[in-house]
C-alpha cells in the first residue's frame, strides 16, 4: 500500500522540540568524553558531521530504507543542535523564526533565495549555473566550497 503523507499537516508525535531545547542545555553543562572529544574538535568538524549525516539521511531515503531515514534524522538534529551550541545560536531563536515565518507565509513557507522566483525562473530556463550559497573561501574542514562545486 503506498501511502502520501500531507507534510503540512501537523500531526501528534511523542517527542518535541523541548527535546532539543533540553539537549541544547546539556550541550553547555557538563559532557560525556564523546561530546567533549566534538566540541572540541571546533566548527570545522561539526560542520562536516552534519553534513556526513545528512547525507546518510538522503542516501537511506533513496533506498526507501524508513528506520535508516529516522536514525539518520535524529543524527542530523542533534549535531545540527551542537553546531547551534559552538556558534552561540540558541534554539529560541530558530522556534522564532519558524514562528515568524509561518506568520508570513503558513507553515510550509520557505524564504526565496536572494534573488527573486521570476529572476530563478529565468535562470532556470536559460540554464544558467547556480549562485553558491557560500563565500569564496569557505572551507568544510580543510576542503574549499569553490572546488566541491567545480567538481559537482
């Protein structure tokens, strides 16, 4: 049976984001040696955990492997949460945000790039390449973002 699911339909679960404010706290009091060992190997190795998680998320969705997908996504939340932590942003502010934009355009809504839908919509059609979403420079640990997407 193949079921769709309407994911702007909120819907009841167990767990919620007190959850993430909870691990947030945790996050600063005292850690365990594996948690210690991930703050502080800096930005650079958070970054790439996230990333490396996010990743395992999209490949087990690929390969319709639902319990992969699940385990994956808590991954992503909380090194997403310990990323938040090491660069002072506070989960506050994210529920904020995400209140501030459901306010503006519902829940589903999702902020435009920098440019606007006509001007993505024109590149689109005239094939033209993607803006990067990042600085010349910027580095995943010791790899440049400007080589990953010369080789993508």
């Amino acid at each position: 049976m193949n079921m769709t699911h309407d994911l702007c339909r909120p819907v009841a679960i167990a767990a919620d984001a007190s959850q993430i404010d909870q691990l947030y706290a945790k996050l600063g009091a005292a850690r365990s040696r594996r948690v210690r060992r991930l703050m502080e190997a800096g930005r650079d190795k958070m970054a790439r955990k996230l990333v490396e998680e996010a990743t395992e998320a999209a490949l087990d969705a690929v390969k319709g492997n639902r319990q992969g997908l699940i385990d994956e996504s808590v991954d992503i939340l909380y090194h997403l949460t310990v990323l938040w932590r090491e660069c002072g942003v506070d989960p506050a502010e994210i529920w904020a945000e995400m209140a501030r934009r459901d306010a503006d355009q519902g829940i589903c809504g999702k902020l435009p790039k920098r440019r606007g839908a006509a001007a993505r919509a024109a590149a689109s059609v005239t094939a033209l390449p993607r803006r990067p979403h990042y600085r010349r420079g910027d580095t995943i640990g010791l790899v440049p973002l400007d080589r990953l997407a010369a080789e993508g």
